[in-house]
C-alpha cells in the first residue's frame, strides 16, 4: 500500500482528503467551465466570416450555441450533485466547511491572507482540507454558479421548448430583463476565468511551499500533512 | 374691464400649452403662454454616446418624429467632420419630405380644420351642392353625391349616437364659423380621407428607417444599404414602393389639400388675412441640401434671417456664431450659473430645473415671474418667427425662384395682397404651398436617387469615423435643420468620446417661449394682441391663431 | 341625446361596408390575436351587439408618437372605424373642445360612465417635487391620473412612457418620471409595450377588449401575451444568417448589403419581446432590422441604460463608453497574470530565505552538536 511510501518521511501523514465522486465532479466541472467560456465568448463576440454562402450551408455559430446548452446541462446537474455530497461526502467536502459561519474559519481566513498573499509572516498555513481562505472562495463561486445558472437558463427559457429551463423564466425580470441577465451571465464568465487563474495558481503555490501534495490531490484523492513532533506518521482514510 | 382667461389645456396640439390672455373691449390685450410640462432630455444625454443621441432626441416628438434625429446625427457629423455619400443625404432628403407631408396633412385636417369648419353644420349641407363644389375645384375623384352623402349619413348617425366622443363640447355654433354647410361637409369627408392618407406616405420612413414614428437614423450615413440584386436591400421593389407613395401623395396634396385650403382660406380672408400677423422677424436655417450639407448655397429652403418685414433684405446666419443664437430664462423655471439675465449660446447653455410657480392645483400663474418650461431663444436679440411662413419668406428675400412662384400662385389663388402673408391666415396657407413645393422636390430627389444608383453608386455610409477612437479628445458641432415647425438646431459637445453638453433649440420654443428680459414677446403672445374676441367663454380664436403655428411643445421644452 | 347606442357592425353597415367586408376585417383582427375560427366568431359577434366603448385617454409626459402610431393602424378598415369602435371622449390630440370645455368632456364621461370606461394613458408620470414637472389644466399629472383611474374599467398603458418610464425615466430621470403600474393598483392594467408600440398591437389590444369584455392574457410584466410573447429574435428573418455565423461588420458593407444578421452590430433582438418580426411596422412593410438598423430593444424596460445601442453587451458603468464587459474582463485578467507573477517571485524569495533560514539552523544545530 501507498502508506509505505510515507515511511520513508516520519514528518508526514498521509490523508485521504478527496474522495472519488468530489475529484470526478470536479473534472467535470473543469471541463464544463472550459467549454462554456470559450462557447460563451463566441457566443458574445462571434467570429465575422465574410462569405457569399446562403445562410442554409452552414450553421457554425448554431452548433457553438448547442454545445454550450449541452455543456450548460452538465455543468448545472454536475453541481447539483456536488451539493448533494455537501451533505453526504466526507468531513472535507461538507457543506459547513465553505460557508464562514464560524470564528474559527475567519481567524484561518485572515492568517491565510497575512502568510500566503501578503506574505507578512513566514512559515506555512497547514489545513487538512481546504485552508479557510480557500473554501470561502469556492463558497463565492458556488454563489456564482447558482447566478450563472439562473441566468443562463433562463436565458435559455426563451429559446428553448423543453420545460426544463422554463422553471428559470421567473428570474429574468427580477433582474431587469433579458439583456440584464445576459450582461451578468457575461460577466460572470470573467469571474471563471479570473477564479481559475488564481485558483490553479495558489493550487501549485502551496504544493510548492508546503509540499503537500495539493495538486495531485485532485487526482489520487490524497494530501500529505505534515505531522507535529508529538504525533506518529499515520494515514487518516476516510473512504 | 379687463378679464383674464385660460386655456388649459389647449388641445389639438402636440402637449401641454397654456395660454392665459387679457381680454379688454373684445380684444386681446395681452396674452402668455406656458408649456407646462419638461423632461429634462438635455440633461439625460450627459454622457452617453453621441452616435445613440439620435434616438434620445428623436423621442423629443413623435408628432415631428425623425426632424431630431436628422438634427442630431448632423451635428455629431459636423463636429466630428463626417461628409455622408450624396445617396444619404438623398435618403434623408425623402424621409424629410415624407414628414412634412404626412405633418403639414395631419395639421391642416385633424388638429386646424375644426377652427374653420364647424362638424354639426355639415348634417344641414346638401351633398349635390357639396359634389358640384368639389369637382369644380379639384379633379380628385371621390367627389360624387353618393360619396358626400355617406359620409353626411355617418356624420348624422355618429351624433345622433349621443356619444360624440372627440367631436363633444366643441365650438359648434360659434358665430365666427363662416363656412356654407356645403364646404363643411367637404371638410369633414376630407378629415377623415385624410386620417386614412397620412398612414400611407408614411410608409417611406418605414422602408428606409424600419418604422414610423420613429424610423431610425445612423451618424455616417443612413442604415439601409442599397443592392438592386438582393431582396434583403433596397431593390427595385422597395424603390418603387417609395415612387408610388411619393406620387401619391403629390396627387393628394396637389388634388385634396391645396383646392380645399384655398377654398376655406376664401371663406375666411377678409378678417382672418389680417390677425395674429405678431412679430416682424422671421428666422430660417434652411435644409433640403442638393450638394451636401456644407454648401448652404445648394439648399432647397434657403438659410437667413428677415427683420422687420423687409422682404428686400436677406441677413447671414450662423449657428456658431456666439452672439447670434441665444437663449434666454429670465421667465422660464431653470437656474444658469451666472444669473438670470444674460443669454447663453447653446454651446454654453445650461439646463438645471428651477421651479418657483405656484403648487399644483393653481388658478394662475405668476405671470411677473418665470411662468414656462420652455426657454427663450433669440436670434442677435430679437424675437423670431420660425414656420413655413418664415421659410417662404426667407426664400422670397433669397430670390429663390421656386419659393417666389408659390407665393405668387398662392396670392393668386387667394386674390390677397402680400401683407395677407403676415397674419394667421397668412402662416396657415404658407404651410400648405411649402408642401406643394415639397410633393414636387421629393420626385427631384427620388429620380436623382435612382440615377445614382443606376450609375453604380451604392454607398450610404462613411464609417471612417465610426470608431470613437478616431476621434479627438474634444470636438463640437452643431446640426441645423428645418422641421415642419421651423428652424431646429442642436448643439453638441463632445469630450472624450462622451457627450459633455447637448441642447436643442427647437422651432416651437422660438415661438411659443415666454418673455426674455427685455420683456419683449415671442410669436405666440405677440400674434394674440388685438385679437377680437366675440365670446370669452368660447374663445375659439385663440384657437385658430394658437393653431395656426401648429405647436408642439414636447418639442419645445424638451 | 341618449340614444341606443349603435353597435360597430351596425356603423360598419351605415359606411357602406358590407357584411362580407366585415367578416373579413373580423378574421383579420381575429389573425393577429391568433384565434381559431370560432375565435373569429366571437368578434363578429362583439362587435355586431356591442355599443362602443366609452374611453378616455390621457396625455401626460410623453411625445404624443403612441398616438400617432396609433393612428397609423391600417388593417383592413383603418383609422377612422378604430376611431367609432370607441367612443374616444377625452384626447388631448384629436378632440375638438378645449380648456374648460375639454375638461367637461373628461368629467362627464368619468360621471356618466363610472366604472365602465377604459382608461388610456400615454406618458409617465413625474413624482419629483409634488409633480409639477407636469401639469393639466393646473393640476399635476399625478392627480389627473389617480382622479381618472378611479372610476376607470381597466387601463391600458401605452408604450414604454407608460409602461416602463421610457427616455425620461432614464439616467439620471431628473423629473422622477414614473410608470403607471406603480402608482395605480387595484385595477386590471396591461402594458402595451414599445417605443411606440406597432400600430396593429395597439388596434389588436383594443379589439380584444371590445370583443372578449375582457383583458388579454398577459405575462408577468403585464404585457399581452398575443403580441409580446417572442423574442424579436425568433421572429427574425435574418435568423438563419445568426445561426449560421454570417454577422454584418459595419454599416453598409458587402454583409450588410447582403442582408446577414445585425448581431454584432449591436442588435439587441435577442433580447427584446415584440411583434416585429411577425406584424411588421405600418401594415407589414418592413421592420428596423429589415431596414438595416439593429433593434434597440424599445419594448424592454430600461432599455434607454442598456445601451450604446452599437454595443452587443451594455457598456460598463464608470469605464467610458467603448468599455464592454469584455475590455474589463480582460484588463482584469492581465492584472491578475502580473499579480500572480509578482506573487510568484515573492514566493521564490520568501522560500530561499525559508530555505536559508532552515541551512542556517543546521549548522547551527551542527555547532551545538560539535559543542
Ligand atoms: C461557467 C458557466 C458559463 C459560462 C462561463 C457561460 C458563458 C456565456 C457567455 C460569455 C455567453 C455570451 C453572453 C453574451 O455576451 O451574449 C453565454 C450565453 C449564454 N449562455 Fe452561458 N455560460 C455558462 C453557463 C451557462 C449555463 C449553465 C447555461 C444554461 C443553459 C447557459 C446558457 C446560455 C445562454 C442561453 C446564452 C445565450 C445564448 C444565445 O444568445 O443564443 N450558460 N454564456
Ligand atoms: C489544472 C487545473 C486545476 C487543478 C490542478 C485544480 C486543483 C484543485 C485542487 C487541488 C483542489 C482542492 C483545493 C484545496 O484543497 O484547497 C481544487 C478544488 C476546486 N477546484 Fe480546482 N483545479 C484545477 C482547475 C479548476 C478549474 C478550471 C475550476 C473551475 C473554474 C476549478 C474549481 C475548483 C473548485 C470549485 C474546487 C473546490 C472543490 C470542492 O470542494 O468541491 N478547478 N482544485
Ligand atoms: N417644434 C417642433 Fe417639432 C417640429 N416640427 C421639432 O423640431 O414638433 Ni414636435
Ligand atoms: S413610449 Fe416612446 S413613442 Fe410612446 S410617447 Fe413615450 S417616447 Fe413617445
Ligand atoms: S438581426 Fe438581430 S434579431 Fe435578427 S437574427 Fe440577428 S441578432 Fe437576431
Ligand atoms: S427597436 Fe423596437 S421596433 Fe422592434 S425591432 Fe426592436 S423592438
Ligand atoms: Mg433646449
């Protein structure tokens, strides 16, 4: 078994953070979103084709339009069933570790925030799941993905005959009609795109600074965690 | 004794006009009026793009619908220096003629003719007096007795309905209506002909703008494109859509309005050719550019000013000049920075809303005070009459040979001196022989159009400086028109791509504004003084002189 | 003068249409509310048996083109058989009594027919400054409304003065221009969208009144859902050339002379409801974007803010007028590239000293050993 190779560095524990369904959503997810801003960007700012063809010959910018309502779909049920795991999952992917309702988790935010961006202090921030920071961001954009789906779908209400994207018709004119959902859809797409830089970013910053596996986390499902000098090197699987 | 009286609202107009007039020995003696509604589009286009101001500017009215967004567009075109291609301005041009048409129409049938025609009296017409009447003046074909007494017959069922609807309460009766029974009945059939006409020639804004009211416009040029092998572009179809409103409504104008204008107008010269005559100044921008719109020579409506009735004399006008064109708020509820006394020109005007009239419900005005919504603009300050009237006039002081044969055909066809000009009656006819030039120029241009298309130019639009970052950090420009009311004219700065100032100095507020520091009267009030009044209770003429420059104050205040 | 009061088809009649010629203006109307035949049944017979309604229609800030559109309504008997299917007692446009006079007819219809006429409003209502941004026979507009819609059937809002506040009510809406749905409650009211809105909507909002007894069936902006229902953009015969990719660059070039999609020339058809598309402006005839002019989205609410109107997206507030969301969007991504980058250095020197600090506690630790 892997625990052996853990051995060989009495320092650190082996933790088994990410559970399959979490690392498959979340590929998924980054899949979904990867898809949806390049279809959505074109959507938005179509490439011209300056050409005497009759519209029937080709149907380019309908098919960008399809895969970004396929992708859409798996991007909304793919979501949905990671928050059915908040409540299923394991101590890491639970709902309450992303919603800042503790002292606690304010306290983390704020040291995550003095050690990793400003650098005021040296040393590593060590969580076992997400660190604070972190899991607040991911609360933010979990908001962010319920903003885009309401907008989205129902957007996509008007254009569509399945009764599946009408139960979002409500929330168009509460935000001031369909060019106002489109201008937020839109520029939640940004906020993707910057989420994504940063997170991929701070990602393989704390593997390099704590070494602990972060990324390949997302992978194999474990991290490492450094172990303080009064505890033994054990692996935590939570399977 | 002097009596005060009130009209408000006055109706058939475009807004919310008050006149108050003092009435003394069956005379007016002095008259004000206010417009009493302001939305502040000046102040709502800080800001924003000039290429959209044309739509903003463009709602100012939908009764004069496209006059502000043809004047808008060319003042972002001059102070940006975009030359639009000729078949643009062409385009343009019809748009123009369709307006004052379907306009000048509209006035004269549903929002005039009430003042000269009395409904009730038709029912006593007999329709074979009315047939021989029509067909002696006109070869318009509906003109039978059956036609006349269909419509007497709709009249008679309408009013013994008991619900008169928009023909309650009226005047009817009223000893200053003159014509026979049998002119009566002409007018009312030819309201309602002309309820049914005016939708039609209004189809030319729809095919090159997409809609009426409303149509749409573009800085550069005009948005239709023009490819007589495509059916998604003006092609033969569309163009021979526009040749047969236009002539159509040459045949309407020339068989319906002008023969039934004239004939009222007979009825009517001996007292009214000598009332409301007011100011002696009349002021036009001119429009209808043949060469583009730089070379003011080319225009079809001459530019000038004339004062004091001197037909002989022609003055320059020039809309950048500062001290030509000034606005005025000494009696107008707005605030200027730099007090209330002194005139700003438009580049420098300022629009801040200042109420201090009475609170809602009032009785009167304060008339001492600022007592309008609109402000007072001056022309080198003097007061200035602005309509059809001042452009004939400005086009006979011009020489311009066209404009002068009108007025003599129509002084002709009047039997009436030229001082018969300078009066009510004189500001209605002028309205309609500019129209019977228009219908003829609107095929000049129409031809001319197709020629150059036939001759292989296409080109609307000159996009060059569509991009606002060919643009210099600070330009101004100004866009003078003629609307069907008279000399419009906006005023533009721009500052780093955005609007930093606007303002609209528009025809109705040369006419209908209040007092300007000098206390003189503008049109309005000083064409009331010295109107008889036979019955103050039923002041109907007021009416006809109010009528008579066809007011609009949307425009006006803005 | 209280006579019965004579029913459309018995004034059709009295014009000289025939029955037939009657049938035919039913099936029209009929056809624009998309009926089935026995739809159409049901207008002959409204119109056969009822007298006309009394309406009264009010001006307040507006331009006057919802009247003017109005009276631009052309199928198949025009202008003047909309005028005599009602009984229009108060415009300010058309009617021929003034001041006092106008005001009897206004008060007479609101006595004689309480709770029986149709209230008509064009125009928004200013609530800045107790109202006096506009006022009618010296009363603020806001009165006149409250005093009208009180005795009133049902309202019908014309175009986006009424509905939505329209120009006026734009940034920074200096008058505190106001729609009429959110001053009046308690009374059926339907939204007749549109800048103005097409002349047969507003003749086909009428006609379903008289002929049903009724309001049509709006959606929950109050708007009929008969005419409002669709994007422009579904309707829209330049579709295929949106799904097919083919865009207009620039004004009149060779795709705009070809007629492909306004899309990216800022059309907001995607996201506007309108008839369009299907009714088309002044009896069919062409609509903005067949003309070559992108929608501006003029049925939308708000639809003055969204613009430039050559923009797809709204411009970004506080950024200039070329700044869409896509010029913030990518500024941001370029200043969070630098941020990482900076991070990232400072990381590298924070981890040498990390690194340093750690050698140094081993010689240190070293030394002790040796000690
Ligand atoms: C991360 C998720 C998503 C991103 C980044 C994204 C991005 C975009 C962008 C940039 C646009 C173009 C907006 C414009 O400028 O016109 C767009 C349009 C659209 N999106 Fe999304 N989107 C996402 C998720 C969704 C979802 C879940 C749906 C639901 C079906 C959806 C439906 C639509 C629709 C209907 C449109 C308008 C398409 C049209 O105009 O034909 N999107 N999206
Ligand atoms: C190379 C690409 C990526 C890598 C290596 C990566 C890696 C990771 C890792 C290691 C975590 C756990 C972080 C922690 O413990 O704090 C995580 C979580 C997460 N990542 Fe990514 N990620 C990548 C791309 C993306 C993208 C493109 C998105 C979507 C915009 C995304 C969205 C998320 C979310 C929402 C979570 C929280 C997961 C949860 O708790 O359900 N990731 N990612
Ligand atoms: N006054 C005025 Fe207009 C005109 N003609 C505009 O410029 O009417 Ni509404
Ligand atoms: S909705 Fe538009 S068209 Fe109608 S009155 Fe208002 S500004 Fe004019
Ligand atoms: S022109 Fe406008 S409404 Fe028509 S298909 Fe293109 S985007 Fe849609
Ligand atoms: S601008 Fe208005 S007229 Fe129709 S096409 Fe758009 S809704
Ligand atoms: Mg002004």
């Amino acid at each position: 078994m892997e625990q052996n190779i853990l051995k060989l560095d009495p320092k650190l524990k082996l933790v088994y953070v990410w559970q399959q369904p979490v690392r498959i959503y979340h590929w998924t997810n980054a899949l979904a979103i990867l898809v949806l801003c390049l279809t959505g960007y074109l959507i938005g700012a179509p490439l011209a084709i300056q050409s005497g063809a009759e519209a029937s010959y080709s149907y380019w910018f309908g098919i960008v339009r399809f895969i970004h309502f396929v992708a859409g779909y798996v991007f909304f049920f793919n979501f949905i069933f990671r928050i059915y795991w908040g409540f299923v999952g394991n101590e890491y992917s639970r709902w309450n570790n992303y919603i800042p309702l503790k002292k606690k988790q304010w306290k983390g935010i704020l040291e995550v925030l003095k050690i990793d961006i400003f650098q005021l202090k040296l040393g590593p921030y060590e969580t076992v799941g997400h660190n604070a920071l972190a899991s607040t961001t991911y609360f933010i954009t979990f908001i962010a993905f319920v903003f885009q789906c309401l907008t989205g779908f129902g957007m996509y209400a008007a254009m569509s005959p399945s009764w599946f994207p009408k139960l979002f018709a409500w929330f168009v004119p509460l935000v001031g009609g369909d060019l106002a959902a489109r201008h937020i859809h839109h520029l939640l797409m940004w906020v993707f795109i910057l989420f994504a830089m940063i997170h991929i970013y701070l990602v393989f910053y704390h593997d390099f600074i704590e070494r602990n596996g972060v990324t390949s986390s997302m992978i194999g499902g474990w991290k490492f965690i450094e172990v303080h000098d009064d505890e033994k090197g054990e692996v935590k699987d939570e399977r | 004794m002097a009596n005060r009286i009130v009209i408000d609202p006055i109706t058939r107009i475009e807004g919310h006009l008050r006149v108050e007039a003092e009435i003394k020995d069956g005379k007016i003696v002095d008259a004000w009026s206010s417009g009493t509604m302001v939305r502040g589009l000046e102040i709502i286009l800080k800001n924003r793009d000039p290429r959209d101001a044309w739509a903003f500017v463009e709602r100012v009215c939908g009764v004069c619908t496209t006059v502000h967004a043809l004047a808008s567009v060319r003042s972002v075109e001059n102070a940006l220096g975009i030359v639009i291609p000729p078949n643009a301005d062409l385009i343009r041009n019809l748009m123009f003629c369709a307006q004052y048409m379907q306009d000048h129409v509209v006035h004269f049938y549903h929002l005039h003719a009430l003042d000269w025609v009395d409904v009730v009296s038709c029912l006593k017409a007999d329709p074979k007096a009315t047939a021989e009447i029509a067909q002696s003046i006109s070869n318009w074909p509906k003109s039978s007795i059956g036609y006349f007494s269909d419509i007497q017959n709709r009249v008679k069922s309408f009013v013994e309905s008991g619900q008169l609807g928009i023909f309650a309460n009226g005047y009817w009766g009223h000893k200053a209506y003159k014509l026979p029974p049998e002119v009566n009945l002409l007018g009312v059939a030819h309201y309602l002909e002309a309820l049914v006409w005016q939708k039609e020639i209004v189809k030319v804004h729809t095919i090159f703008g997409g809609k009426n009211p409303h149509p749409n416009y573009l800085v550069g040029g005009v948005p239709c494109s023009i490819n007589i092998d495509e059916n998604n572009a003006l092609n033969a179809e569309r163009l021979a859509f526009v040749g047969k409103l236009l002539r159509d409504a040459k045949t309407f104008v020339e068989q319906v309005y002008i023969p039934d204008l004239v004939a009222i107008a007979g009825f009517y010269k001996s007292d009214w050719a000598a009332i409301g005559g007011g100011l002696p100044n009349y002021l036009a921008y001119g429009d209808l550019p043949t060469n583009g719109f730089n070379d003011v020579s080319g225009f079809k409506f001459p530019r000038g000013t004339v004062l004091g009735r001197n037909l002989n004399e022609l003055h320059e006008v020039d809309g950048t000049d500062a001290n030509q064109v000034q606005e005025f708020i000494k009696h107008s509820w707005y605030r200027y920075s730099d007090g209330d006394e002194k005139g700003h020109h438009p580049w420098e005007g300022e629009t801040e809303l200042n109420y201090t009239g009475p609170k809602p419900p009032y009785e009167h005005l304060n008339m001492e005070n600022k007592y309008s919504w609109l402000k007072t603009p001056r022309w080198k300050g003097n007061p200035m009459e602005v309509g059809p009237l001042a452009r004939l006039l400005v086009g006979y002081a011009a020489g311009n040979e066209e404009i002068r044969d009108v007025v003599h055909y129509g002084l002709k066809a009047l039997d009436a001196p030229v001082e018969a000009l300078f009066s009510t009656l004189g500001r209605t006819a002028a309205r309609g022989l500019e129209t019977k030039l228009i219908a003829g120029w609107s095929l000049e241009f129409f031809d001319q159009l197709l020629q150059n298309i036939k001759n292989g130019d296409t080109s609307t639009f000159n996009g060059e400086k569509w991009n606002p970052k060919s643009w210099p950090a600070e330009a101004k420009g100004v866009g003078l028109s003629e609307a069907p009311r008279g000399a419009l004219a906006h005023w533009i700065k721009i500052k780093n791509e955005k609007i930093e100032n606007y303002q609209l100095v528009v025809p109705s507020t040369w006419n209908a504004s209040p007092r300007d520091p000098e206390n003189q009267r503008s049109a309005y009030e000083s064409s009331l003084i010295g109107t008889p009044i036979a019955d103050p209770e039923n002041p109907l003429e007021i009416l006809r002189t109010i009528h008579s420059f066809d007011p609009c104050i949307a425009c006006a205040v803005h | 003068m209280t006579k019965k009061r004579p029913t459309v088809y018995e004034e059709l009649q009295e014009k000289g249409y025939s029955r037939r010629e009657f049938i035919t203006f039913c099936g029209l109307m009929g056809a624009w509310l998309g009926l089935e035949a026995s739809g159409v049944t049901q207008i002959v017979k409204a119109l056969e048996t009822k007298p006309r309604l009394p309406v009264i229609w009010l001006h307040l800030q507006e331009c006057t083109c919802c009247s003017e559109s109005f009276i631009r309504s052309s199928h198949p008997i025009v202008g003047d058989i909309v005028l005599d299917k009602i009984s229009l007692d108060y415009t300010e446009t058309l009617m021929a009594a003034a001041g006092h006079q106008a005001e009897k007819s206004l008060h007479d219809t609101m006595k004689n027919h309480k709770g029986e006429y149709i209230l008509m409003v064009e125009g928004s209502i200013p609530t800045k400054e107790d109202g006096i941004y506009c006022c009618i026979g010296g009363k603020s507009a806001y009165e006149v409304l409250k005093e009208a819609a009180t005795g009133a059937k049902a309202i019908v809002a014309w175009g986006n003065c009424a509905s939505s506040g329209c120009v006026q009510a734009a940034e920074p809406n200096p008058t505190g221009a106001t729609p009429i749905h959110k001053l009046v409650h308690g009374k059926p009211l339907i939204n007749v969208q549109g800048c103005p809105p097409i002349a047969e909507v507003m003749a086909g909002v009428v006609v379903h009144i008289l002929t049903f007894g009724r309001i049509p069936a709006l959606d929950s902006l109050n708007r009929p859902k008969a005419f409002y229902s669709r994007r422009v953009h579904d309707t829209c015969y330049r579709r295929p050339n949106y799904d097919a990719g083919l865009f207009v660059q620039t004004f009149d070039d060779e795709n705009a002379k070809r007629g492909y999609c306004l899309y990216k020339m800022g059309c907001k058809g995607p996201n506007t409801y309108n008839s369009c598309g299907v009714i088309r402006w002044n009896n069919g005839v062409s609509f903005p974007i067949q003309s070559g002019h992108p929608c501006i989205g003029c049925s939308e609410e708000n639809f003055w803010d969204n613009g430039p109107f050559y923009e797809h997206l709204k411009s970004f507030p506080g950024f200039g007028i070329e700044s869409t969301a896509d010029k913030v969007g990518l500024g941001l991504g370029v200043a969070t590239g630098a941020a990482i980058t900076a991070h990232a250095v400072a990381t590298n020197i924070r981890k040498r000293k990390l690194i340093n600090k750690g050698l140094k506690e081993i010689e240190k630790e070293k030394e002790n050993a040796k000690e």
